[in-house]
C-alpha cells in the first residue's frame, strides 16, 4: 500500500494503530479543546521551519477537529 501525506497527517506511524490516539485520549479527559488549540499553534508555527505543507494539513485538521468539537457543545 502508497503512503502519502495523508497517512501522515491521519494516522502517523509513530503511533499505535490498536491504541488509543492522543485526540481520543484528552477528549475522555475532557480536555481536547485546548489539545486541539495548542496543536494548531505549534503546527503553524514551525512548517517553515520543519515539515512545510505537511504541519499547515496537521494544523488544518486540527482546526477541523476543533470545529466538530464546538458544534457538539
């Protein structure tokens, strides 16, 4: 199977596909907006510097998963 950035963006490897996703996790917390929040920031703020259009689509998705959380409430 291709991987492409998507993969990356959705569900990076470094991650365990059988566990629980860091999102999920602050979420059963009931902490995720500020998750949410700070992931937006940090992604902005180094894709110059580090991963480019990779860190703004990490960003965006975050901000998407933002959004879905604030229609909830």
């Amino acid at each position: 199977m291709k991987t492409g950035p998507i993969d990356k963006i959705k569900q990076p490897s470094h991650y365990n596909p059988e566990g629980i996703q860091p999102a999920e996790f602050y979420e059963s917390l009931g902490i995720a907006e500020d998750f949410y929040a700070g992931n937006i920031i940090k992604y902005i703020a180094r894709y110059k510097k580090k991963n480019g259009i990779e860190d703004v689509l990490k960003a965006k998705q975050y901000c998407q998963m933002l959004i879905d959380l604030l229609k909830t409430e």
